[in-house]
C-alpha cells in the first residue's frame, strides 16, 4: 500500500494485473471476431472454387445451347421463360405496393401492409410452392405457370421493398415543386416521382431476379416432371429448368451427372454473381444521386 | 387536392373548357392510381390467407385422419398409409437450434467485426462477401454439401469430435457416408449467417457514437464497450435478427433434404441421419404414392407455415416491442 504512493518512474509503461487481463480478454474477442469475419468469406471462397473449377471444365458451345444429352440447353431457357413471366408479375404489383406505401398508406396503414410483406418474405419457400400445387397442379397438372406464380410471390415483397426505399430518397423538393405547378398526384408520381426512382426499381427487381433464378422448393411441386431435350417456350405446359435439374441430377448421382450439375451450377451462379454484384453497384449510385 | 390548382386563364372561354376536361380526366387518374395502388395492396394481405387456405386444405384429409397425434407420431410408413410427423419434428428443431447455436454467434462477431473492427475499404468488400452467401441457390449449396462437405464431414470432422467430445451422447459414433443431421446442419449454418449477420451490422452501426466512446474514455477496453454498450442497446434487434434466421433454417428444404439422408428415425447421435419437414416434402411430394400421402406432406407443411409465421410475429414484436429508443430512425 505504502509503496503504490510513489510509482516507479523507471516502471515500463505496460499495463499489469487486472488491466492487463482485461486487455488480452479484449484483444482475443478482436482476433475471435476477425476469424468469423475470414472463416465465412473463406466458405464462399472454397464453394465459388470448387463450383468454378469443377463446372468449367463441363462448359461449352453444345453445353449451354444443347439439349439433353449433350448440353442444358433447355434448362437455361426455361429458367428463363419461367423467371421472364414471374418478374413480368411480380414487378408492377411490387412496385405499386411501393408506391402505395409511399403515397397513400399513412403510417397506420404502412404498418400492416409492411407485416404482410415481411411475413410472405419469410413463408419456407416449399410452402409457396404446396399452396400454388394445391390452387393450380392438383387441377392442371404440373406447369412452368404455376411456377412462375410461386417464384412472382417470393419476388414481390423484395421488389416492394427495395422499391419503397428509393421511393422515400425521391427529394420532397422534386414533388413540392411538381405541386406547386398544379400538377396533379398521379401524373406527379408517374412522369416525376417513379421517373426518378426508376434506376432504384431495376435493381431491386434484378436483385430479385437473382433470388428467384435459384429457387427450387417451388418448382419441385410445381413444374417437375418435364422433357430435358426439349425446347420449349410454352409456360403453360412442362418447362425444363435449371435448379429441378441441378436437384435432380444431385439425387441420381452419377459421375456424368454430377458434372453436368457443376457446369449449370457455374452457369446459374454467374448470373447471380454478376446480377447481384452489378445491383448493388447501381444501387449505391443511384441512391447516391438522389440524396445528394 | 392538386387539382384544386389547375391553371385556368380567366376569360378564355376555350381553355376553360380544355381545363375542366383536365380537371375530370386527372380526378380520375387520381382515384385510378390509388385504386390499383390499394389494390396491390390488398393482393399481398389476400396472398397470406390464400396461401394459408390452400395448405389446411390440402392437409384436411390428414387432419381428419390423425388428429392431433400426427405431431407425436413416429412412423412414416406410406405404403401402410400410416403417417406420423414427430421424427421430422425433432430433425427440424435439432437442425435448427444447432444451426443457431452455432451460426449465430458467429454471425454476431462478424457484424461487430464488420462495425467495429474492420478498417473502411476491408469492411466495404467483405460485407458484401457475406451477403452473397446468401444468393448462392440452395439447390446448389446443397449438392456442394453432397460432394465435398459430407466426405469431409465424414473423414475429419466427425471423427475428430467423435474422439474429443465422444461423451457427450450428441457426438456419438460416425455413420459410413457423411450424410447426416450434422451436415445438414452445417449447411443451414451457412446460411443462417448472412441473415443474422447483415441485420445486426445495421443494427451495430446504430448505436449512438457518443455512447461508445464516453464508454472508452471511461476506459473500457474494445471488448467491454460491446459487452457494455453495443450489446445491451441493440439486444432486442440481435435476438430479432436471430429468430428471422431460426425461420429461414426451419423453413429450408432442398439443401437440407440432399445432405440429411433421409432417416426416418430419432437418434440423439447428431452424425446419424434424420430427417425435417420442409425436406420430407421436397423429396416425396413429386412422387406421393397416394391422397393421404400427399395430404400428410401437406400437414407437415401446415406445422411448417405455423411455426414460421409465430416465429416471424415473434421477431417483429421483439424487435418493436423492446427497441432501443434512441435507435428508432
């Protein structure tokens, strides 16, 4: 006690006992959180290689135009047709609830609607799928339609959302101003406000486009038997698509199988990869310009 | 209301005329776009209880059939049409607490890593890195935790926590391929975390700066301003956060369904195969053998949407009930 008066003045000036112990315990959390940080980025790196290095090989001209058995050709298009026809739906319903949030909805009708949004964003997707088997399949039998209607309901609150949030950046000034010249509401909204929020819109709705390319409880109910060598634009009948193959050909398990897999699911992940990446690259602009 | 302002040239008799005509033609385009507008709306509300309808619907048959007891139940026999859910209970709620065990806190410690720690041009690369685990399709997650995770599974991991924690009945003795609820569950770990992850960093990047540092001039070390301040404020979010993540692990059936190996039985031993819901009915859905089949994968997909929206409901209230104040935008 006496001597703790007087402190050493030749003590190097390093933390000691308790202070020092909390400070390891600090550092540890520090290193603890940064390896989280690396082991997920180090997930998607090993998942990234092993889909490149093992898909590449699989990829070529018949590949990607073929049908089946030489390539997926099939597949790529009916993902296509099938993913066109529920953006086709999703986006002016995602986009008017958006703006419904935004201009007519006080915050007493916001709250509703945005719990609606959430709750059908966190359904199981496999749900979505038996509801649209049991409204549509039991009846009709299996269809890319019927897909398209499961895949335009996960797309929609994403769409809404996103939608919503460039719509709150459109400057008050812009619609005061539109105001101001006596213009009315709906023509404001349609050639001043959604014009502006325009480049928000298609990211949000190409990053849910992204998020539906991959989906494949719904289809799995929906749009699962179909005839991998033909080319079919018909959404009302079989489509082939991608992720019921990729699934498929995972449960089959042959050697030939499996690389046909890995090339589709090269061809799958870089259309998500560039969708999402180029998305939130022209978010950030686009959000940028109006808040400056 | 705007249109109360449409400019009229006073005495000019024609463009009078040509205003009134605007006059009417925008009063209806108001009332349109707010009609369709409201009715977008009101589809998102009829889509929830469409989407209910149609499943107990669909279940009706096997509600009607086995009641209550359906839950408890562990057989799944559909050739005997004899149906019962517990099985795929406890696969689901055993992949799913492990997945949040384990995914959460990491996803936690990334997001402080990500507000806290990382320095500006690291943080803005690997937030992103992390998000996009949450765009790689399950299917494809999946079929990657087939070929590479469950020989891995098999070889190294299991083996070593076989041996080091093999006293807990948990960690019991490993199966031949690696296709088990321990995968599985890995799987849904890896994709519980970018939920988790992204949700708290904004929730992080909320707590009041001030805050923070009057907490270091106190001198409170990195560690203790989390565990003192960013932790405490933003708890009800995390927890939140975490149950939106549960939803998203309870609710997954592809990815799982092609790891878990399809066990129809309740083993406490993590490395033997199982079984959940969501993955039972993506498997034998496009095959059912026959109406009451069908209808039993639909009341395990009525168990499935219940417990998905009371956990959705449940992080809304939590995360608005118990907000931080100060957070509130």
């Amino acid at each position: 006690m006496s001597d703790s008066r007087i402190p050493d003045p030749s003590a190097p000036l390093t933390p000691s006992g308790n202070l020092r112990r909390r400070q390891i315990f600090s550092r540890l959390t520090e290193v603890g959180a940064t390896g989280a940080a690396v082991l997920a980025v180090g997930v998607l790196i090993v998942v990234i290689y092993t889909i490149v290095s093992r898909g590449a090989p699989a990829i070529s001209f018949d590949f990607l135009f073929k049908g089946y058995p030489d390539g997926v050709g099939p597949m790529i298009l009916g993902t296509f047709v099938i993913v066109a026809v529920s953006t086709a739906m999703a986006a002016p319903v995602g986009v008017l609830i958006a703006l419904f949030l935004t201009e007519y909805a006080g915050s007493r009708g916001a709250g509703p609607l945005r719990l609606t949004l959430d709750l059908i964003n966190g359904l199981p997707s496999i749900i979505l799928g038996l509801f649209v088997f049991n409204l549509l399949v039991n009846h009709k039998g299996t269809s890319g339609f019927a897909g398209a209607i499961a895949l335009a309901i996960i797309e929609v609150p994403l769409i809404a959302r996103g939608a919503q949030e460039v719509l709150l950046l459109v400057p008050k000034a812009l619609r005061e101003a539109s105001d101001a010249l006596g213009v009315a509401r709906w023509r404001s909204v349609l050639t001043v406000v959604l014009p502006t929020a325009m480049g928000g819109i298609v990211t949000a709705t190409v990053l849910a486009v992204a998020r539906a390319v991959g989906e494949t409880a719904p289809l799995i109910l929906t749009d699962f038997i179909f005839d991998p060598k033909k080319f079919s634009l018909n959404i009302f009948g079989e489509i082939p698509n991608a992720p019921v193959w990729i699934f498929k050909l995972s449960e089959e398990g042959t050697e030939k199988g499996y690389q046909e897999a890995w090339g589709l699911s090269l061809v799958l992940i870089v259309f998500i990869l560039v969708a999402s990446l180029g998305a939130r690259a022209l978010l950030g602009r686009s959000k940028r310009k109006l808040s400056s | 209301m705007s249109s109360a302002v449409t400019p009229v040239a006073p005495g000019h008799s024609g463009s009078q005329r040509g205003g009134s005509r605007r006059k009417r033609l925008d009063l209806f385009g108001d009332r349109a776009l707010f009609a369709i507008c409201l009715l977008a709306a009101i589809l998102a509300g009829v889509v929830i209880a469409l989407v209910a309808y149609q499943v107990i619907d669909g279940a009706s048959e096997a509600i009607s059939k086995f009641g209550l007891s359906f839950i408890t139940d562990t057989k799944w026999q559909p050739n005997f049409k004899v149906f019962g859910a517990g099985a795929l209970l406890y696969g689901t709620a055993v992949t799913s607490a492990f997945a949040l065990v384990v995914g959460a806190p990491i996803a936690i410690a990334i997001a402080l890593f990500l507000t806290l720690l990382a320095p500006k041009g690291i943080g803005a690369v690997i937030g992103p890195l992390v998000e996009l685990l949450a765009a790689i399709p399950s299917v494809i997650l999946g079929f990657w935790g087939l070929v590479i995770l469950a020989p891995f599974a098999k070889s190294t991991l299991e083996p070593f926590l076989h041996s080091t924690f093999g006293f807990l009945p948990i960690f019991g003795e490993p199966q031949t391929t690696g296709l088990s609820i321990f995968t599985a569950s890995l799987i849904l770990v890896i994709m519980v975390i970018p939920i988790i992850a992204s949700i708290s960093r904004d929730l992080f990047r909320s707590v009041p700066r001030e805050l923070q540092d009057g907490a270091s001039a106190l001198g409170a070390t990195r560690w203790e301003v989390v565990r003192g301040v960013v932790l405490p404020t933003t708890a009800s979010g995390v927890v939140a956060a975490s149950i939106l993540g549960l939803g998203r692990a309870l609710g997954e059936a592809i990815a799982v369904s092609q790891v878990i190996g399809a066990g129809s039985e309740i083993h406490t031993n993590l490395f033997l195969p199982g079984d959940t819901l969501a993955s039972r009915i993506a498997v034998q859905f496009p095959g059912h053998l026959n109406d009451l089949h069908a209808s039993a994968l639909f009341y395990c997909g009525l168990i499935l949407l219940v417990i998905g929206l009371v956990a959705n409901l449940l992080a809304q209230w939590i995360g608005r009930r118990f907000s931080y104040r100060g957070a509130a935008p």
